[in-house]
C-alpha cells in the first residue's frame, strides 16, 4: 500500500471512530435520559401515591373530628383545655390531627366561644391535606321541648323595641303591649327577657286550637322585683271576668304562689297554693304545672310544690256537655279587668315560655330545667367546609 492509498485508509478508518463515538455518546444520552426520566416518574408517582394517602386521612381525620363532637361535653371539655384535641398515627401512613379554636380569636376556645374552626389534617412523608370547618355552639333547649312534645315556645329573648313575640315552633305569635321594656332583663342563658311592670307592659299570646287540651303542661321562667307584695302578680293567665269557664291562672301572693282554675260552674272551682316562701328572693325561679289524668301539678326549680288529684283543663268534651277555653294566653298579668283586660302586674320578667299539650313527669321536669341552664348542641355551619393539599 503505497503513502497515498495508507493515507485515505487512516482518513476512512477515523470517519468510523468519530461515527462510533457519536453513536455511543448519544446511546448514553439516552440511558441517561432514560434513567432520570424514570427516576422523575418514580417519584411523581410516590408524590401522588403520598397525596392520595394524605386525602384518604383527612378523610379519616375529619370523619374523626365529627365523631367525637357527638359526645359535646368532652369535645368542649377538650377544646378549652388545649387546642390538639386528637394526634394518632394508626391509620395507615397518615399522622392524623385535630385542632379546635375559637374562630374569632384564633387562641384556645373558652366559655364565651360561640363558634369554633375545626381543623382535621394528614401527613404523610411527602404531603399534607388539611379540611377545616366552622362549628357553632348552640343552647340544646329547643331540641328538647320538641323532642318531649312541646307545641309552642316563646322565647320571650326578642331585643328593644320588637313588637312580635315569636313562637319557635308554632307560628302562633304573641304580642308586646311596650316594646320599648323589650330585652330590658338579663337571662341566666346569656339572652335577655322583657321587663314588665305594669298592665300595660303584658304580653298577649292569641288562642289557637292547638291549646285546646284535656291535659297539658306550662313552663317558663319567672322573677319578681317584690316577691312578697301582698297584691297579686300574674304570671300566666287564660281567663277573663266575662267568660270564665275552664280558666285558668298561676300569680303570686304574698310570696306564695297560687294556681286557680275556673270550672263549669262555681262549685268546681279550684285554688292550690304553696307556703309562703316559695318566691322569697328575687331570682329566676323555674316555673312549671300541669293539669290532665294525674291532677294539678305545680312545681318550682324542678320539685313538685303542688300535688292534687283533681284538676281543669282547657277543654272537654263529654256526652251532656263541652266546653272550652278560648281566650288568649296573658303573660306577666291576670286578665280580670273587662271583658279580659290585663289586671294583677308582675314587677319582674317572665322568659322561656313552653306548651305541652300532654301532663310531664317530674323527671322530665326536671330535665327541662337542666337542659335550659346551660345545655349546648353543636353544629358545623353548611357551606364553611374548605380543603388544601400540599
């Protein structure tokens, strides 16, 4: 091979090195690509495996979160003595948590919290999903009229100046003769109650047929300024001079407080009256008496006080006869003036006015006035729910 032909084959001979090299750097390229590729993959998938187990134990954590707000007592409990009120890693890969604060301050709920931010997170290695939600703290004591049978409820808590005595349940509203003395008391429930001091302060409530009862239970709350004034002080009335039959009244006398019913005729009429020292301060004093097969029931602060077997309803109708009261209720008077008008002022307040149309048992008296002193139910506010994953 002469100089020339060595040359051109050593030119040749390069041309396929460089090809070569080429070829297996890009080779390599591609390995590499190929590797980090995967690698990328790899780690997006955990990041999204590590993303879903973070949604599934949010999941868990807020179903958790519910959950224990069924006992509310301990929830509460729990709230105000820190905020974590659950950690636990057990479920699957998720840490799980719950907090509770006070929605408004952001620090540790107390007792003047009225609403709560619940807030139920997981974490996993690689990702955190979070669901928080607002919770009100609400008085449980409407729940439990209506669970024991309650047909109407005059909160009696409107503010100044209101005219309309709602009824939470029936529809059936009363009417404040001086809206001005509206909301003028404090309540032990944190709400407030009217003042009433004079006829003129009354409250009237229209009959409906709804009251028209053979038995039935009244409850309220009740203070007087001058619980032992000689004069009488109506609390609730449904009577007036012109029509009498089948009224019925419960006032104070002296400190005692006396239920009177009308009858058909004089000879059954009825009076039942406690000692003299049933209102002898000027607190609020729970309320309540029912009438029906069991007699006449009167109690004060959950203890039967009155205790007879024979007793007037609102109505009844038998063979021979019917009758039926049909005048409106009075609330803070009687109503033995003309043709019903309010007589007799209590100088106090009444609040929480409840009827049954059905005689309650002393426990179940009791536990009215249990649940109104301070009974609470909770309730995560529709459309407050939000959620981050991270």
């Amino acid at each position: 091979m002469n100089t020339n032909e060595r040359a051109a084959h050593d030119e040749r001979r390069g041309s396929i090195y460089l090809v070569v090299l080429v070829v297996v750097a890009a080779v390599t390229t591609m390995v590499l690509v190929g590797t980090a590729l995967r690698r990328t993959t790899a780690e997006h998938y955990r990041t999204t495996d590590d993303r879903m187990r973070a949604r599934q134990g949010v999941r868990s954590a807020t179903e958790a979160a519910l959950t224990l707000m069924d006992d509310k007592d301990t929830f509460l409990t729990n709230a105000r003595g820190g905020t974590t009120i659950m950690k636990t890693s057990s479920v699957g890969a998720s840490t799980l948590t719950i907090t509770v604060v006070d929605k408004d301050t952001g620090k540790v709920a107390d007792d003047d919290t009225e609403t709560l931010l619940v807030t139920a997170t997981a974490e996993t290695e690689e990702a955190r999903s979070l669901v928080s939600f607002d919770v009100q703290i609400l008085p449980a004591f409407l729940d439990t009229i209506v669970e024991l049978g309650a047909t109407s409820y005059w909160a009696l808590d409107e503010e100044k100046n209101e005219s309309v005595a709602v009824d939470q349940i029936g529809a059936i509203d009363g009417t404040y003769n001086k809206p001005g003395n509206v909301g003028g008391e404090d309540f032990p429930d944190d709400g407030v109650a009217p003042t009433l001091k004079g006829v003129k302060e009354a409250i009237q409530i229209p009959h409906d047929s709804s009251f028209e009862q053979e038995q039935g239970t009244i409850v309220f709350w009740a203070r007087s300024n001058e619980p032992t004034e000689s004069d009488q002080q109506g609390l609730i009335a449904k009577e007036d001079d012109a029509n009498r039959e089948l009224s019925q009244a419960l006032f104070l006398e002296g400190g005692e407080l006396v239920w009177r019913g009308e009858g058909k005729n004089d000879s059954l009429d009825q009076e039942f009256r406690t000692d003299a020292s049933a209102f002898k301060d000027k607190d609020w004093h729970h309320v309540a008496y029912s009438f029906g097969l069991s007699g006449t029931r009167v109690y004060i602060d959950g203890v039967r006080v009155i205790n007879k077997t024979s007793w007037i309803g609102l109505h009844y109708d038998i063979i021979i006869s019917s009758a039926t009261n049909t005048r409106p209720w009075s609330v803070g008077t009687r109503a033995l003036g003309t043709s019903g008008a309010p007589s007799d002022p209590l100088d106090g307040s009444i609040a929480r006015f409840v009827f049954f149309p059905k005689q309650l048992s002393d426990t179940e008296i009791a536990d009215l006035m249990a649940a109104q002193c301070g009974a609470v139910k909770l309730e995560p506010v529709e459309g407050s729910f939000a959620r981050v994953v991270e």
